[in-house]
C-alpha cells in the first residue's frame, strides 16, 4: 500500500496469533516509516507500526498516523 510517497508494507492475519516471521523479518530488514497489520487484535500503535482491528479495515486510513 502507499502512504504519501512512503510504501507501507501491510499483513492480514485472520487470528490473535501474531507470529508472522516474514513481515517482522522485511519491517527489521527494510525499515519502513510505517507498517500495518490486521488482525483480531485490538487497535494499537507502536512507533510506525500500526495494529488495525479487522473489524475496522472499511475504515482503516482513520487509523493511519498523519502524513507529514
């Protein structure tokens, strides 16, 4: 997904569990401004990373940090 000029790297996880290597491995190696994941998790930001409710993907850039 694009976010401004930034590619934002997005991981859908349709469980609680959050063990997805693949995407922790490119966000540690590639060192995106922003990542998104949605999941049955509640909604959570940490740092660039941004943890959407599946619940609210219909309204997911309302969660999206401001692009400056």
């Amino acid at each position: 997904m694009q976010l401004g000029l930034d590619v934002v790297p997005v991981e859908v996880k349709a469980g609680v569990d959050k063990k997805g290597a693949t995407f922790k491995s490119y966000v540690l190696n590639r060192h995106p401004r922003h990542a998104i994941r949605f999941s049955r998790r509640n909604l959570r930001r940490d740092g660039g990373f941004t943890n959407i409710p599946l619940y609210l993907a219909p309204r997911f850039e309302a969660c999206l940090p401001d692009v400056t």
